[in-house]
C-alpha cells in the first residue's frame, strides 16, 4: 500500500513490471549478498582452506532463505556504522557455526558489486522479451500494411510516398540495434570477484600463504559460482564504472529508438493517419467520443527523455573515480541503477502496449495523398503528354502554371487539390483521364518498391532475430495503468 | 515501513527531511486540490455568479480536511480515467450541496499547476533556513580561522598562501549568490490562475456571460486566495515550463556552490588539514582509528551530480512543449520536480551537518607550509641580503642553487625541505637567522591581507544577510543518518 | 577566406554576426589586456605608487591601439611558454618607458578573467537588440493575428480554439521571461579586480606596503575604469565560475523559448496554418513550387538543442573547481564561451528573421476550424434545442449518435465532417439553420476573450519593455545566409 | 594563417592533429562527394543503365581530382539555394560529357550521409594508433613500476597498499574497453548505400523499369565501391541517428578513461607519487623551478568533459528525427560530428604525451607509505608478539594505545608516525627490531600479490591487443603544442 503522507516515486507505484521492483528490493539484494557469502565459503573450501569447513557451507546453503531479520541488521549497522558487517552479522545468526568465516578475506565491494552486476545482468535478460515482443507486433504491423501508400515526410512536409508498413522497419530497425546494444553491454559484464579493499586480492593472498594461483582460482570459482563466466581482470576497489556507462548507453539507444517512434506516432495521430489502441471504455471526451489523445506516447516521450538525461550523471560518475575508489559513486548509483532499468521497462511496456494494437486509417491517409500526389506527378505527366505528341516546352509551361495556381489554392483558400482536374480541362495537354486517374488510383507507382523493401527487411533481417528468440515472444506483460 | 520486496526510492528512505517528503505526498497534493477548488467557489460567489452560493462554498470549506478516501477516488478514476475527476467526484461526497459547482469552468490544469507551483514555492522557502544555517556556520568557521595561514592551491599544487577563513568565504560567496538565484527563482513563480482548458478562459467567459472584467478577476482573486501575489498574464493550458528551468537552473546553483565544498574539503582531508566532523562512536577502521573517510562529502558530491543531471531533462522537456500543451511533460515532472528538491535538501543537510563541526588540524597545516614556504620566501630573502650588502647577482645565483638543491631532495629524495638551512649555511647570503626563523614564524606576511579581507566580506556582507534572515537561524535540522 | 583545407567551425562561417565572431577574437581579446594594464597603471599612479609615473600611463595610453605584434608574442610565448607574459612582453616593446611596471603586482587572471567578463558583458548586450526586434516583430504579429481565430492544440490534438494572436503572446511571454533572465545575469557580472594570484592580493599588500585601504581602492578603481560598478567582495585565483553557469542558464532559457517557438512553427507549417518568410527566389522543390520547407525553424532547433547542451558542461566545470583553483577550466571555457554566445547570436537572427515575416493562411486555419468545431459546439446544440421546446433527454442522444457518425466518417472514410448537416437534417432536434451556421461563421464564440486577452497583455506587459528598449528597435541584422 | 580579427575554435588552432582537421575540411567532404557520383554511375553502367555511358564513368574518375572551384560553387549555391545541386553543376563543369547524368535518381543524403559515414570510420581508424601507443606506454610504465608499492587509497584516504604498476593497469583496462567500445561501434557502421528521398528507391525503381533486383544490386554496389561491407538494410532519407549516439557514446567511453587517469594524475601530483613529463625548458616558476603544474592532465580533465557533454545533444538529435527525416540535425551535425573527433583525438594526443614520460618519485612514495603502513601493519605486530609468547589481550590493548598516541601525533602535532617506535620501546610487547623494520622496508607484503596481477594482466590481456595492432604502434604523433 502507498503512504500517502510521504512522496511515492511514480516509478514504482505506476509504470513498472513488478519484477523489476523485486529486483532492485532490498530482500534481492541482501539474499545475493547471502549467495556471495556462500559462493566464497564454498570455494575457499574446495581450494583447502581449512578454517572453511564442509559442514560450515553446508549450514550457510540451508540458510539462504531464512527470512532476513532486517530489525537486527538495523540496530546492528546503527551500533557498527556499516551495512555490510551488520548484514555479516544478522547472516551469522542464522549460521551459528560459520559465523565467523563468513566474509572471509572479502571487502564490502565483493557483495556490493558481485551482487550489483547479477542485477544489472538479470535487468537485462528481463528486458529482452519485451523488446522481442515489440519488434514481433512491428514485424505483423509492417507485414500487414507493407503495401499501403502514405505520403512521405521530410522537413515535416509532404515528400515522395512510402509505405505505412515500410515506415515501420524503420522502428524496427531502431530497435533491433537497440537490441544489439544491449547484447553488446550484457557481454561487458564480467564478476568482479574476489578482488580485495584495493583490488590487490592482499587478504586472499595471505590466507593462501601466498599462493597466487589459489588466489586467482578462488576468483573464478567464486565467479562461476555467482554464474558470471568471467571476472574483471583487474580491478580497484570496484568493477569499472564505465561498465555503468555502457549499460546506460545500450539503454539509451532503446530510448532514441522508442523516442522517434513516440514522437513520430503522435504526429501521425494529429494527422489522423494512426491511433494508439484503446483502452476499452477510454473516452477522448464526452462531446468529441472519436477523440484519442495519444497518451501513452506522450508519456513514453517524457519517459525516454527521463532515461536519456541519466547519461550524464552515469558518464560524469565513472569519469570521477579516485584512484582505487572514491564514494562519491554510492549515494547516486542507489538512484541511477534501478532508475535506468525501471524506465526502460516502463518505456518498453508502453511501447510494446501501443504496438500491440495500433489503428490505422486508410480513407485518412489517402486523403491526404490526393492532396499532394498530383503535384508530386506532375514530372510523369509531363513525359506522358510529350508521348501522346505534346510540345514539351509547351506542356511543361502549362503544367507548371496550373500546379502554381492549384497549390495557391490550397494553401491560401483553403480548398481541395484541383490540379488534376485542370489538367484533365486543358486541351493542349494531350493526356488521356484514364492516365490522369491511375495518378490517384494506383499511388504505389510513386512509393517505388517500399512493399519489397519491407518484405526483405522483415524476412531476411528480423526474421532470424525472431526465431532466435523465438521461446521469448508472448512472455512479456504489456498491461499499462493508464 | 519500507517494503523490502520492492525497489525504495533513497531519496525519501534515506537522505530527506520529513517536511519535504510529505510536500510531494499524496496528501499534500489532493488537500491543496481542494483548496484550489475553495478558492474557485469563493472567488465565482464573490464575483457574483449565482449558482455558487454561499452555503456550497461554507461546506466545502468545512470539508477542506476530511480524510482523502483513496478508495474511493481509484474507483471512480478506474471508471473515468481521468484522476481530476475523479477526487472532485471523491470531494463532492463531503459536500453534497457544493458537489455540482466543484470545479466548475475549470480544467485539470487549474489544480495540478497551482498546486505544483504552490509546491514548488514552498519547497524554495523550506530550503531557505538550511542555507542560512549552512552559511552562519561557514561565517562563524570563517571568522575563527580567518587568520589560519595555509598554503593556497593552484593547479592542486602549492601556491601563495591564504587563510583557512579566506578559503572559506569562497564557499559563502558560492552560497550567497545560489541563495540569491533561489529568490529570483522564487519571484519568478506566479499562480497559473484560472486560465482554462488552452489558456483561452473561454469557459469562464461564458460563466460571466462574456465579461471580460470579471474573468480577470478571478484570474487574480483564485491566485490571491491560493496565496500568489500576481498570476502569468498569458498562458496555454499550463504554466510557462520554463519556469522549471529557471527553479532547476537556481537549484543547479546550490549544487555547484556544495560540490565544490564537498571535492574541497575531500581534498583537504587527504592532506589532514581539515576534516568532516565525526558522528559519536564512528570509526574509521579498527587498526586505523584516527583514519576519518569523508563519507559524507563524497555523499554530497554524488548527490550533487546527481541534481545538475536533472537539468538536462528539465530544459528539453520546457523545449518541447507543442502548442498549447503536450502531456510528454506529465510523467517526467511527476519525478523531476520532486527529485530537485529532495536532492537539495539532502544536499543542504549534508552541507549544514559538516559546517556544523568542521575539524582543523593547525599543526598539518604548518608542516604543509613549512614544506613551501621556503622556496616561496626566496624573493624576500634575496632583497633581505641586498639590503645587508650582499651582491644581488651573488645572491640570486647562490639562492636559485639552493633553491634547486632543496627542491630535488624533497621530490626525489623524500626529504624535508632544507632550503633556508642552506641559505642560513652560507656565508656569502648575508641574512640573520633572525630573519630566517621570521619566514615559518610569521607566515601570515605571505597571506597577505587575507584575514583583513576575511572580516571585511563577513562584515559587510555576509552580515546583512544573516540579520535579514535572523529568525531562521536554527531552524533547519542537521541531523543525517550515517 | 576559409580554408578548405581544414575544418571550419560553421558557427563563425555561416551562422553568426560579424560582432559576435570579433567580440571572440584575439585582437578584442588582446586589445582588452592591453585596457587592463592601463587601468592598473592609472589606479596604482592614482593611489600614489611612486614607481608608476605618469608619463609611463600615459605612454601605455597612446600604445593602446598600436598593432599588436603577434609574430614577436608566439616567439616569446615558445620561449616562455606563458602567453600573458608573452603579451607583457610585447606591449613593453610599444611602452619602452613603461615596460617594467606593466602588469606590476597582477598574475594572469587579472587579465584574462577581467577581459572574459567584458567579452560576457558586451555579449549579453549585443543581444538585447536581438530579442527586443523579435519581440516587436512578435507583437505587430500577435495584435494583428489577435481576432484569428484557430483550433487550440492539446496532445497536438484539437482542442478549443484559441486565436493565432493569442498563440503568438505565448512565445512573447518566455521571451520577455527570457530577456529578465539575462538581465539578471548582467547582474551578477562583477570584476574579477585585482586580486592576487591566489585571491589574497598579497602582492598588492606588498606594493603597498601592507596598507589594506589602499589595496582594496586599488581593486575598486581598476574595476570602475574597466567599466565595472562592483568587483567581486572575494574571489580565489578566478572569479567564482558559478557565473558562468548563471549566464548559459540564462541563455538556455532562451534556447528554450525559440526551440518551442520553432517546433510549433513547424508544426503549424505541416498543417498549413503558417509559414516562414521565404527568401526572393528560394523554391521548394521544382514540381512543388509552393512547398516551403521550414528550413529556418529547423535549424532554430538544432542550434537551441546545441545550446541547451552546453549547459551540463559548464555546470560540471563550476562545480568542479579544486580550492583557489584548477586549470581544467582553461581549455573548456575556450570553446564554450564563445560558443555560448554565438549559438545565442544565431538563433535570435534565425528568430527575428522569420518573426519578420511570417506568413499566416486564414484559409486553411479556418478549413481545420469547421473539421472540428461542429464537435466542439454539440454542448452549444443542444443547450439551444432544449431552449426551443427540445426534449433534453431525446435530444442529447440523437446528438451523441450524430457525433459518432459524423467522427467516424472523418477518421474512417476521410471524408469531411458533416456533423452539423446531419442535425439540420434531423427534425427531433429543433435548432435553426441559422444557428448551425452561425458556429462555423463565428468561431470566435468558442475562442473566449482570447483578442482581449491578446491586447491586455500587448499593453500591460509588452509595451512598457519596448518602450524602455525603443531605442535598441530595428538595430539587429536580421539577415541570415542560405 | 588565424585571422585574429574573428573568433578561431581553439579545437583547431591548439588542440589538434592536422589529419583530423582535413577530415572535415571542405576540401575531404567535396571530394567525397565526387567519389559518391562516380561509385553511383560506375554502378548504373555495370548494371546496365544505358544513358550512362562508359566514356561518362571515365571521365568522371579523370576529373576526381580537379580543384574545386569554389566560388563558382558559392555563386551556384547562392541561386539555387542548395549546396548539392551547386556542386554537382561544379563537378560538372570538369566532366562536359557526363554532367546530365552526374546524381542520377540520388537525393542529397546519397553524397552526404555517405560521405559522413566515411568521415566517421576514417576518423575511428585515426584514432587507433593513438590509442595502441597511449597502451603501449602504460604497458611498459606499469611492467617497470609493477612492483613499486605505494599506498592504495579509497576514499581518498590511505588504504591498503598496492603497486604503481599495478593503479596504471586500471588505466590500461579502461582504456582497452574503451577501444573495444570504438570497434564495436566502427562494426554499426553501414553505408546510407543509394535509397532515394524518403528511403523507397522509387527514383532508381523507376531508373531500371522497377527491376527491384537491380535496384538492390545497385545499393549494393555503389556501398562496396565506396569502400563499406554492407549499406543499411532500409533507411528513411538518412541513416539513422541513432548511429551517432552510438559513435559519440564510445567516444565517451574514451573520455571517461581519460578523464580518470588525468584526475588521478593530478591528485599524484599534489602528493608528489608522479608528475608529468616535462617539456624540455618549461619553468614552473622562478622561485620555484621544481615546481610542476599539472597543465596537460588538467586540461585533458576540461576536454573530456567537454566530449561528454556531447552526448546529450547528440542522443537528443537522434531521438527526435521525424518520420522520414527532418533537418533539425543538420546544423547540429555539422557541429558535433566534427567536435567530437577533434576532442577525442586532442585528449589522446595529451594521453599519449603524458604516458610517453611519466615522471615517478620513489622517494616521496616510500614516504607516504612510512606514515600510514605502521598502522596497518599493527595485525601482523600483535601476531608476532602473541607468536614470541605475548599475552593476546595485553599485547593488543597496549599497540591500540600505542596507535592511538602516535595518530594523533600525525594530525593533530603535524609530526612523522612513530608508532613502531613507541611498539619497539615498549617491553611488554615482545616483538624484534628486525620485524619491525621489515615491515618498513618490505612493505610488498602488504600489498599482496600487486606486482603478479599486472604482470598477469600484461601477458594475458594487454599483450595480445598490442601484438594485433603491431603495426600501428609509433605511428601516432603525440607532439602538443603546450
């Protein structure tokens, strides 16, 4: 239950998948601090420490899930000042016989971190499924609409006609290498393993009496043992904190990428050409019922701006490291951490919500290509007329003269285009009503091959992405309060 | 109670005043919707519209603190997916009589923006007494050492000495000119009024039957009874956003001033000339325990960056907002707003905690300069030879070796500086020891007028501003949890 | 000529007045040194310092304007490796009587930092004709337009109708909010004075033989002949870089009132409402002569977001400077600085120029009125109905089921909207033709006071500031180039 | 020649190689362009496209390399209004035969996205080099100093020690990421390859009767002979913006390696652990001629800050493309593309001048450890002294005191830590004179296996990274003009 005597961040209490609230909870994160300790028994165990016993990782094991005594780790941090002893000790309560190996030869950092990066790899792998889920209802959206014609926009103005569904593989592509960025920043995590206060592994190496191979081998094990593959291979106190920029940054690029098509979607939905799904039972207004403010675009806007903004702080704090470690990077990363995941799964769940259902109007966007398109033909008419045994220079000064008057029309009266039919009403540009009607009636001559773009974009490049993740499609939840 | 199972927000769990947490709460919200809604019925039964009457406005008033039935407003918002509606629907049942002019002629906007700007407001004054106590802390610090001959530090390197108390009105200044850019700031605000749904007060109009005098008057008489001297003359459907620019900007201010503080002080603490104070039984380490990390100013550093990366956001989001109003603004100022402030006031606290106990190490500090004086002391003592007949030449060329000599032994060797020993050593360099001694026995020549300056500042300056805000000394609590 | 060898810096090239490019160069830059040794020189003459004759002030006086010798300065500045010396340097070669004593007492930054704040000054200043054009141009624009009426925009969906005027004030409103920024900026700019390498002004304390009264006349009259009222009451080596935050802040409120201003025209361009100016002769496009792409607005867009960028690294520099000082100052503020500046200069010409002359299409602003007004006016219908005898009941549904037809026809057929037909045809809903007409014909009824409050605002609060700038009016170039 | 009447982007006149600064010159971009025309008419011959004719290709790669006549360009320019079509009449003016055909079916992104694309991955490709040799040099400065222990430090605080060998690879590490960083996004680089207007290819569909195979093969081809791989699967008239971010944030990636290793330079610096090299004849100051600032680092520090503030604007453009493109990013671009190489580049030069003769202070090292390794040593005293037959508790509660004394020694009475004096002279605590000098003169013990680690990470990391790049090693000029 919220508190309403208190500020509730929106994050948690509005847009966000529940599993991503456990993640960054504090029982995910304490119970990992708890697998960390295991992790390290059990390895210094297995590489002959004798002071580790069988039975000690054996009585840690079965105490993972007892319930974590957060009042007693509260007085104990308020009387040690430090929440990794106090965590040490409300654990060794329910250990009482490796109670006084756990931790041991480990800093703060080696739970801190270890347990962060599990995290930040979870939040990843949490995320793919709605990116899949997404690009899946882009892929039928572009299939579905690939052939039909709507005005190209550049400058915002009319420009050479597209296809709906072709101007969906641009999304798509966005997305997809969004996709690939966050592959690419899952594979920059590493463990940051057993590395010691200043990163010199010193406590390990004198509990192995020096032996740097067992040094080095209880840095793996602990790391596979936590289920990283590898760990950093060197470190200070902490895993490099530009892994955090390179996290953000993936996420980022899903924002730029979730950003155009929010922005671009409510264009189109001012122009009536596409409308986010609805909500049943939404209603624009009581007077104007068909009216569909694009909400969930909006909001999606402000949320990857939100996320983009992260990218400073996360660049300026890693860039800001002190030699072995600074603080500075503690208070801000409880903040940018989860924030940064939290958005992108809110911003995914819209995205995924609104592709899901997106409406599109056909007698709308042909409108609005009537309106434009025989200005766009007038080239086509021209080497017609000259075909049927006009005079170019002729033709091409009367064309001209009626798409000026035609566009005049338009912008300053206010009326339809009326260029075709001036056209159709001069006798000295020899071209037939049936050519003059195509213009309008077959309007994807002018989109070029944008239906055979999109088909190869969607069976040779996202095709092979889809069927990757094939077990992926359909598990993520696109339900928003609205 | 935190709720362990999900992700806390350590801006409320952790770093922040109680005052500032329930100024963004639930509560705080709604109860300011009601009263906006007061002062509309108020201000229409004033004006003479008569289907709000007195009694309707009597009951409402009397309502103004029952309990918020949050129940029943999420119903009621599930049904009509509008949250405005939804508690005036959730008011109306305290008021029965009232329950059909509520709100009436107004839209959304008319309680969330004057709510927020009353927020906003308020939040700026809340943070006034922690800037004036941060500043009488820094003057009374500044006061007391403000004959404490230190090195100064150019490049991070030795430079000519200063006082610890010049060094500390750099801080107030930083700090009095951000106080500054709060009051400027805060004159910017000004009530949003009842402006309707695009900024037209065309439902007002008709209320008033198309008198423009009176929808003027309410215009001011809801921003007056709401607590603002003046309403924005003209305005869409909300608020200039720039307007959180400029709050953002100001509160940027106090960020630069404290992190600057923060990295200072951090930096001084490695050299061991000043130190944070220490909370009750902290330690730094068991072995160490004399070793004070400087937690709370790297806390304070973080925090900081943290509150100039919201600029960024805030900026774009007043950048791009469309025509008369886009909702892309909604869900990132239901984060950033309150972010701005509870960071400012963690910061603050931090700031005001520190000042409150800062610990100087006198003696550090003369080893420090007895490191660099010398070497800066060797123009003087070359004029001090002349005048007791020494050839400049001689003199220049014999200093500048030792100089060179003591110089290396220090870097390379790691030894003190011998320098005025040497100089003291040779014979053809006529000075007394007498005047020797004087260069580490009366460093204060080399600070120049810094104390002098010191006084002057806090004075005539600092002064003023603290007789000014005289009652708000001790107000502000600076009590942290560690 | 530019090279085209190697890079050129578009926003010298292309964008910005010659002004701006020569407040930023090294003559203004070298000249201005050159002022602040000849008003050290006067002050320390003036205070008595023996050393300095007058026959040296005068000297450096009559020097002022002589070439500087920039091949002479490099070759000394490689040998020395310290420009302001270099500089030193090479003015003695102009001053040979008073070389010795140029520069007596100062460390760079007396310089450099007095110098950048003119240039800052002098920019602010420069820009005010700027603003003060646009706002006129905004003005003559928003009285004429201030009766026009046009569907509002919430969502960038229709929304009621506002006037073009009315629009037009908005952006008025955050320029004049925009311009009180800078002024208050202005107003923090001080002198940096003579302070003294580390802030102490100890070796003014020196040349003064320890006579404080004198060393702080010295820093006051060597800011007032600099043309500074104040110098800053403490500094360290620099004056506090806050201020340059404070000032891109202000600018940035700038960029954000012209980058809402740009989108929208933008915005309103694809719908026809409005236009930029077109240059003599531009074209659209050969087969679309009347096609205007808002090339200007565009890049207005890109330029305020380059600004608005700049923000976070200048807040990052402030707060980032270590005790008296750092150096990582040095570099960034090269660029932005200037940069600062010029963007500023750029977009305001970019402003003025299409605040110039803006082109409006009553037409089709009126053409998207009657789309939707026949919704907007189903209240006003059927308020009407029921005062002709109608059945309230009755004729509220038969509204609503006409609402919904008419609404689908528009977004499912494209066709246009026949709302008010289709009631005229329906004979359970008494309301006269005369009526119905009267919405489309007078759609200023839904437009509330929106010319009133048009001309309120242009008289109370747009008139007394240009009044108060009458004389800056007309007295920016407003020419741009491509 | 700087003309010193206008302002001169330091980026270029101080900072930069003159292979970044022709990269972006007029001169690379025309002559790219030229290649564009060429690739798209070889392409239409090879495929068949009959009206361009063999002898046309021919000609068109004669003239490649004709000077540009640029003021013919500008005055083309100034009547078109469009600065492609300018120089295609340009190009044209050197090849008689093919100028009708020169851009055939291309819009003006085929020559200038394409071009920038090229620009991009050339600028990556220059930046290598420097990379490989900044990696080199920490190589070999961390092999040689692998074992020279000096305090770690953590909070900016004395912490445990490690080696200076081993902090460089932490230096090495970030910076490895960052170049893998700089390969990845050199993989996301594509061609634009020949898409037409709005991304359809409708021009060059029509160009080969709506052979869609073609017009494939032609997208394809003119991408190989401009040098790329593969073009972009589909595109709307530019590449997508994301790319950008993606290049800029792996720039950032640099800056942040940069900007911590400049950091830490500086504060080493002030400890008197490292310095600088210095440039031959650079004086600090006269009276202290040892005296080293920190000039390179420190403005290494303000350009990498001034590299990350880029990313906002750039993640911002990309975001806010609309539809098929809008022009808000061109000015932008125009800005950004070239600044952010130019800084990177300008950062490494510094990384690789400061690397290539890092100046290392033994003496001082082993003195900052002095002071702090007692205290840290006092776990393995109290062993000792329980091994020797010392009483555990007695023992521990007389070094605590021992500690105690001799801390506040240090920082309170400004005197050196003679804590292992106080333990030598104390009969209870029965430890030998020779362990207790061991703990000073070996104090690799306590920084464990530091020295292994860095030669581990050399071999197994570093080496196979350098032996990839062999070539490029030395081939980068880290010469800087101070």
């Amino acid at each position: 239950m919220a508190d309403h005597n208190i500020y509730q961040d929106p994050l948690v209490g509005r847009y966000t998948d529940r599993a991503f609230q456990e993640l960054f909870s504090n029982n995910y994160k304490f119970t990992t601090w708890r697998r960390c300790w295991i992790a390290l028994a059990e390895a210094q165990h297995e590489l002959g420490l004798s002071q580790v016993t069988k039975a000690m990782v054996a009585e840690m094991r079965n105490a993972l899930d007892e319930p974590i005594d957060y009042d007693l780790a509260a007085r104990k941090e308020k009387e040690l000042r430090h929440d990794v002893l106090a965590h040490v000790h409300e654990f060794g309560t329910h250990c009482p016989t490796a109670k006084a190996i756990i931790h041991a030869g480990a800093t703060s950092m080696y739970v801190c971190d270890n347990t962060e990066l599990l995290q930040m790899r979870e939040a990843l792998r949490l995320l793919r499924p709605q990116i899949i889920d997404t690009m899946e209802n882009l892929r039928a959206f572009a299939h579905e609409h690939r052939g039909l014609v709507t005005l190209g926009y550049t400058h915002y103005q009319a420009g050479q006609p597209t296809t709906i569904g072709k101007r969906a593989t641009l999304y798509l592509h966005d997305l997809m290498i969004g996709l690939r960025l966050l592959d690419q920043a899952e594979g920059e995590i590493q463990a940051r393993g057993a590395k010691g206060t200043t990163g010199t592994q010193a406590s390990y190496f004198e509990l192995f009496d020096g032996d740097f191979e067992k040094v080095k081998e209880l840095d793996s094990l602990v790391s596979k043992k936590l289920g990283f593959e590898t760990a950093f291979p060197v470190t200070g106190q902490t895993y490099p904190r530009m892994l955090d920029h390179i996290i953000v940054s993936a996420l980022g690029g899903i924002a730029i990428a979730a950003h155009k098509f929010a922005v671009d979607l409510r264009l189109m939905s001012n122009l009536k050409l596409m409308d986010e799904p609805f909500a049943k039972g939404q209603k624009g207004s009581s007077a104007m019922a068909y009216k569909k403010n694009p909400m969930r675009s909006e909001r999606m806007t402000g949320l990857c701006r939100k996320l983009l903004g992260l990218q400073a702080e996360v660049a300026q704090t890693a860039a800001n490291q002190w030699l072995e470690r600074t603080l500075d990077d503690s208070a801000i990363r409880r903040m940018y951490l989860p924030q940064a995941f939290l958005l992108t799964n809110a911003i995914l769940k819209l995205y995924q919500n609104i592709t899901n259902g997106m409406v599109v109007y056909p007698a709308q966007i042909r409108r609005h290509l009537e309106m434009e398109l025989p200005f766009m033909a007038t080239e086509a008419i021209i080497m017609e007329a000259v075909k049927q045994g006009g005079d170019r220079q002729e033709v091409h000064g009367r064309v001209k003269e009626h798409s000026d008057t035609a566009g005049k029309r338009v912008k300053l009266k206010g009326l339809d285009n009326d260029l075709l039919g001036r056209i159709a009403g001069d006798k000295m540009i020899p071209v037939s009503q049936t050519f003059l009607d195509g213009i309008l009636n077959e309007p994807e001559r002018f989109a070029g091959p944008a239906a055979l773009q999109t088909e190869e974009f969607l069976t040779k490049h996202v095709a092979p992405v889809l069927e990757q993740y094939a077990d992926l499609i359909g598990t993520a939840d696109a339900t928003i309060n609205v």
